[in-house]
C-alpha cells in the first residue's frame, strides 16, 4: 500500500503516539495490530486519513471562518438554536470538495486495500476518529459516526465527508462546549478498515469491567446477531455474558452468568442500489439462541483480559477497556473491531457507600408500573414526557417543551439526544441493554436510566408524576407517583477493624457487585431459595415432569423461561450455578457460604407447577423442609440438581470459595445420608478443598453438637429457628411474638453448649442473624464465648462493626 506520510497513514504503521495524528480509533487499532497480533488477537488491517487530511479539506473550502460565524453566540441548551447551528456546518462540509491530493492519496489507499484481499472494491467501515475521542479524561466515544459496508470509491469519499461533517452534530457541539474545548482544537482523523461480515455472524461491545458497579475482576460482553450498530445503538436488547478474570487466569470456562435477549432483528448489507445496510427480522428459533457459544465467549475475554494487560501496563495503572468486536459469518473467525479506555467507572474513586432506604415497601407492589433493566444506583422522579423522534412525529410531544426535571420516555435513544437527556431527572427507553446508548449516556452524566422496559411508551402518560428507581439492584422499577426515600452515605473509613470478622448474608446475586465494596470478611449466608424463587421461578420437580401433567398452560411457561438452554435440568442447573457464582466471585477469595434451598411446603407450593408436587402441611415451618427433603425419594432428583449446580460453581467456574452448608438436619442419621448423595454427586467433603457446614438452628444440633462435629467443617447458628424450637413458639405468629427473644437465658445456653462443643471438636462456629446488630449485649455475649465469626445484612455492616468493635475493646 502507498504510504503518504501527509494524509494517509497504514493502521499496521501506527500506534497510541500518534494519537495526534490519527485519532483514539485509528491509533488503538494501530497499537493491537501492531503489538497483539503476536499473541493471536485479530484486527482487521485499514488504513487512517490523519487529521491533515481534514485541515487540507477544510482549508480548500475555507470554512473554517464560516464555522465560527455559525458558531458565535450558541446557546447549546436552546435545542431550536442548537439545531439549526450544527445543520448549517454539516451541510456547508459535506458540500465541500477534497484537495486534488488528498483525494488522489485516499483512493489509491482504497485500491490497494481492496487488492490485498483480492477484490475489485472491498466492503469497509468508515469511522472518524477525534483527537479528543477516547482519552481518559474525555469520553467522546460515539460523538461521531460510523458507515459500514462502504463500496467504491465516490461512497468512501461521501462517507469521510460524512465523518468531518459529524464533529458538528448538535450533540458533538454541545458535548464539546459543556467541556470546554476548543471546536478547532478537536480534529478529525478517519479509519477506512475492511468489514467483518458479522452481517452473518454476530457482534458486540465487550468492557473489562462491570458497567453498573465498576467491578473490575469481570468483563460484561454483550452480543446479537449482524452488524454491530443496533447493540451499540439500543435497538434490540442483546444477549450479555459475565466471565471472571481471576478464575478465567488459572484456565476455568469462567461464564459466570448468561442473559438471553430479545434479538428480535438484525442489520445486515443492503441488497439495493444505494443501500449499504438494512436491517431484516430473526428467526424465532434463532432469537432463542445465545449470539455466542461458550468457546467464542473465552476466546473474547481472554482477548479482552490481554488488551487491557497490554494498555495497563502502557499506561502504568489500571486501564478497563470498552471494546467492540465481531465474529465473520463465513470463516466464524473472531475479531476486535475498536478498543478505547473505559472512562466513566475507571474514573471514580469512590469512597463511600450510597444507599437508598425505601420506606413504605410494603405499599410499593401496589405502585408499580413496570420494570426493566437498571443504569445505575439512583433514584429519580418527575413527569413523564414522552418523545418518539426528535421532530415531533408519532404523536409524541415537542421536545423543545422539554423541561428541566421530566422524565424522558421512549423507544430508545441515539447520540442526538444527548443535550435533552442531560436536562432529564430520570431516563425511560423500551429498548436496549446495559451497554446501549441510552445506558452510557445516563451512567456520564449521573442520571437513574431504566432500558429495555417494554411498552414504556404506552403505559405511561404525559404529564404523569412517577419514580424511577435503580436503587433495588438490577431490575428498574417506575412507581406511580413520588415515593418517599432516605440517602444514606457513609465512608468506608468509618468503617472499623474487628478482631471478630464480620461478613454478609446475601440474597441477591445481583446486588453482589455492589455490596462487595463494604468492608466485610466474605458471606456467611448466601441462599439459594433467593435465586431458585427470582431466575427459574419454577418448581424443580415441575420443571422435570411437567410434560407428563397434561398442563399446557405450565409447559408453555416454562419453555419461555428455559429459552436458551438444551434440556430442563441443564436451565436450571446454570440458572441456579451462575446465581450461585455472582456471589462466589463478588467475594473472591474469601469463604462464601451457600445454603442449600430450604423452602417450606407453602412456599414450594407458591412456585410454578408446585401445586403438583407439594402437600398441605397444617405447620411448614417445622414440617418437611431442609435436610428431610435432600434424601426423600419423592424430593431426591431435584436435589440432585442443586449439588450438580455447586459442583459447577465450583469446578467449572473455579469458585473454590464457595462452601455448603445443609439447613434444617434432625438428626446425624439425616446427616450421613445428604452427605452420601452429594458425594455422588460431585460434592465430596475434602475434596480440592470443599468444606460442609452445619445450620445450627434445631435443639438437637446443639445435643447431639458432639455427634454432628466430626462430619462437618463448621456450624452456622441460625439463631431465628432456634429461639423458636428452644421456645417452642411459632415466629410468625403476632399472638406470641412478645415471647421471641434470641436473648432469652434458654437460647443463650444453648448457643454456649454449642460454641463450646464445637471448641472442643475445634470446627469453626458463627452466627448468622440481626441479633447481633440489634441486641450489643447479644454481641458481647458471643464473642465472649468465642464465636469465631457473625453475619449480619449489607445494611447492618456498619452498626455491627461499631459494636463488635467496642465490645472487642472493653474486653482487652
């Protein structure tokens, strides 16, 4: 290929250094060609029209002038201004003409491309590439544009007019202002790369980070079917995968979750005259199909673990990376099609944790309008205003009546919306997931986002008072109305030093990331009945028998629940192991102890299809639940599958961290035989460092303490169902609540007995409950009598920590 020095430069020839020159696209890609592809990691070659190029070009039209005159006075918040401003530069560029040597320069670069891959006229992207675009300090990723499946050379020229013209896109303008820069110190270079045809493949973003939490030993890919832009853009809501790093280092196929989307179309090449792309439906069969399979999905993360080693170690300090790839329909080769700096999480040093404290949640259930997925961890309320498009079609409302504080609702967003989301309290789009455009942008400027809400448009109405609240974990709610909240913030340097490790009990998987930036000493209750009840909703044995119940109804529910997976055991076991895992990685390496299910017979009853399999029992609190359920042969083949789920975590996955601990065991007899089903199934005490602990939450736990120790790697006092069965009162009974004390005499004789059995066995003894956060007597207590550990809730950590400090300090 002819290398012009001035005006055209080989990605091959380039690197980060030239950034001046080139732009953050086209010196990234430079920089991987040039010193990844040695380690197998590939980039489509290209070739970048460095910003000389567009100095000449603006130069030979003298616009520059023109530009500053379009410029001068611009209210960027006047959107009527803003407007008209930016579609006069962009037409005045895009009718411009190219230097006789620029011109001549670009096209032979294009003829040599095409030749190198034997065609005529290859297809290629076409995409700017800023001098201020993807630096650290300045997230301009997407402020310009992109042109895929350019053909010839009259389109490639078009095309880079098109990509100079986009520095002055009304976002572009006001982005730049609200920032400070220059518009003339911002320059455009262009990347002219060959297509991956991900038109019949697939394609996607990849970060090497969480996006939500800023958990950095994960990387979140997103992915659909055909070319890129409608993941990026938030036209369908992708499919996601979650792969952690230091599990992933030591060789585990660690996919830790996988999220099937609703890939309901794709873009591919145009078939006409003029039409570079279009974008036609999927399949229903292939639509319930993962973009990826889990071979391609390691590929892409080791890939993304190694770009930003390589971009860490360049830049001296952590260096999360925001990547987009593609996978070639016809060779099914991988490739990395642009790579830039992630700057929005890597940038915040927080140092604090922020929580939300709903009140009235009983009331909320009654309030909600719909849910989707969450950007952020705010809170946001105001009045609905719905836009369509931004002139006003559809019916939708004028967004110049936009107002500051609404609540910005629609189909999903594009970079043009940019100074109107800026002015929202809250954003709502139908479509689109945690790495679409709409989300980015809500993350940047702080904004609670919800996308992916369905029917968002026609559920709610202008004018309408609602909250959006992304402070619940993952899943978004909107509320009618204002509901009523308290912020909490604390320093995380208020947070004390305890003798006595002080850890969490955990529901939500997917609240995980969060809370593990709380102090803590790792999990002393993660329960499965969360993720049993909320990811696979149905009951176990309906979901292996259902199709012998002649119950169409149920079937239907549960094959839309199962989409994505080959058979009703393989949905359930990695629904209930990548739960499992969130936890196990949030807390890496330290211990995370994961309770076996112990739903009762009405709560069984309550999930999908378990009206067939569950009795009526006049007291399930002590009916059959726990440890009784594990051997029954009525119960054993749905048992079977959660220790095939552990034994995944934990041999697959790598997440030797997690431990089993089994609730409500009578007896040692019980003991023995759930100890002799999980054996064969995978879960072998001992075994590459697998530990069993015991809920000690019966009276007979604490008598037979000597019987259950030698079999057991710990105890876990479950201190709510044993001051129930030391009391013999039923805790959800308001008629003998007043009786409910964990610090009752009998109680606390019985959780001394057991410390000091298992003293003496010398098994690891904790305590997992509110008394202590609630009860400081309590507190001291326990650790007088030498509790190895206590384990309260996330939003108790603090309160605990503070007591079991001073308590700690009183008895020195």
């Amino acid at each position: 290929m002819k290398n012009n020095k001035k005006y055209i430069q080989r990605l091959s020839e380039i690197g980060m250094d030239d950034l001046p020159r080139v732009g953050g696209k086209n010196a990234s890609l430079g920089e991987m060609i040039q010193k990844l592809t040695a380690q197998n990691i590939r980039v489509p070659d290209g070739f970048a029209v460095t910003v000389d190029a567009y100095d000449a070009f603006i130069a030979e039209n003298n616009l520059k002038e023109k530009i500053n005159n379009a410029l001068e006075g611009l209210d960027t918040s006047d959107i009527i201004q803003l407007r008209k401003a930016g579609s006069n530069i962009r037409k005045l560029i895009s009718n411009g003409k190219f230097p006789v040597s620029v011109e001549k320069s670009i096209l032979e670069s294009y003829y040599v491309l095409s030749a190198d891959y034997d065609q005529e006229a290859t297809d290629i992207a076409v995409r700017s590439s800023a001098t201020a675009e993807d630096l650290p300090d300045a997230s301009f990723a997407g402020q310009q544009s992109t042109y895929l499946n350019i053909r010839g050379g009259e389109m490639l020229l078009t095309a880079i007019r098109s990509c100079f013209a986009s520095l002055y896109t009304d976002r572009a303008i006001s982005y730049r202002s609200s920032r400070g820069f220059d518009h003339f110190v911002i320059k455009l270079s262009v990347c002219v790369q060959k297509m991956v045809r991900s038109d019949l493949g697939a394609s996607g973003v990849a970060f090497s980070l969480d996006t939500e939490s800023g958990f950095k030993d994960v990387i979140l890919i997103n992915g659909a079917y055909g070319l890129g832009e409608l993941v990026v853009g938030g036209e369908i809501s992708p499919d996601e995968f979650i792969v952690f790093k230091p599990t992933m280092k030591k060789g585990f196929n660690a996919i830790i979750d996988k999220k099937l989307g609703r890939k309901t179309h794709k873009m591919i090449y145009g078939n006409k005259p003029f039409e570079t792309v279009r974008q036609v439906p999927v399949e229903q069969s292939i639509q319930d199909t993962f973009c990826l399979k889990d071979a391609q999905i390691m590929q892409l993360a080791q890939w993304v673990q190694k770009i930003e080693e390589h971009y860490s170690s360049r830049r001296g300090s952590w260096c999360p990376m925001d990547i987009e790839w593609a996978v070639d329909g016809l060779t099914n080769e991988l490739f990395i099609v642009q790579a830039r700096p992630e700057t929005i999480h890597s940038q915040e040093q927080s140092d604090s944790i922020k929580e939300y404290e709903i009140e009235e949640e009983d009331q909320l259930k009654d309030k909600l309008i719909l849910e989707g997925v969450a950007v952020g961890d705010k809170i946001g309320t105001g009045k609905v205003h719905r836009i369509f498009t931004l002139d006003g079609r559809d019916g939708s409302s004028d967004e110049t009546d936009f107002k500051e504080g609404n609540v910005l609702v629609t189909e999903m967003t594009d970079p043009d919306w940019e100074p109107l989301m800026k002015k929202a309290s809250a954003i709502i789009t139908e479509k689109g997931g945690r790495t679409c455009h709409a989300a980015i942008v809500a993350r940047e400027i702080g904004v609670p986002a919800i996308v992916g809400a369905s029917n968002a448009t026609s559920l709610l109405k202008n004018g309408q008072n609602i909250t959006v609240s992304c402070a619940e974990g993952n899943v978004g709610k909107v509320y009618k109305g204002k509901i009523n909240y308290k912020l909490h913030e604390t320093a995380y340097s208020e947070f004390p030093k305890t003798k006595t490790p002080v850890l969490m009990n955990i529901g939500s998987p997917e609240l995980a990331f969060q809370y593990r930036k709380i102090p803590n000493g790792g999990v002393g209750l993660a329960r499965e009945e969360f993720i049993i009840n909320n990811y696979i909703k149905v009951h176990p044995l309906a979901l292996l028998k259902h199709k012998g119940l002649n119950d169409p109804s149920l079937s239907a529910s549960i094959e839309e629940l199962m989409k994505g997976y080959e058979s009703e055991e393989a949905f359930f076991i990695n629904k209930l192991a990548q739960g499992i895992a969130k936890i196990g990685a949030a807390f890496y390496p330290n211990r995370v102890i994961t309770r076996l299910s112990d739903f009762k017979t009405n709560e069984y009853f309550n999930l999908l299809g378990g009206n067939y399999f569950e009795p009526k029992e006049e007291n399930p609190m002590i009916g059959w639940r726990g440890a009784s359920r594990y051997y029954s042969e009525t119960f054993k083949e749905a048992f079977v599958l959660e220790c095939k789920a552990l034994k995944m975590v934990r041999d697959d996955f790598g997440l030797e961290n997690i431990t089993v601990m089994i609730p409500f065991c009578r007896t040692p007899q019980e003991l023995i035989k759930v100890l002799e089903i999980m054996e064969e199934n995978g879960l072998k005490r001992g075994e590459r460092g697998l530990e069993i602990y015991l809920m000690a939450e019966l009276p007979s736990n604490v008598i037979l303490a000597n019987q259950f120790a030698p079999m057991i790697d710990g105890f876990s006092i479950g201190s709510n169902d044993l001051t129930q069965l030391v009391l013999g009162l039923d805790r959800d009974s308001s008629l003998v609540a007043h009786l409910y004390d964990e610090r009752n005499p009998a109680v606390k004789d019985m959780i001394k007995l057991l410390i000091a059995a298992a003293k003496k066995h010398k098994t690891k003894v904790g305590i997992c409950g509110q008394g202590p956060s609630d009860f400081p007597d309590f507190s001291k207590f326990l650790i007088e009598e030498g509790i190895d550990t206590i384990s309260v809730t996330p939003d108790s950590m603090l309160k605990t920590l503070k007591v079991v400090k001073e308590i700690e300090n009183k008895l020195r």
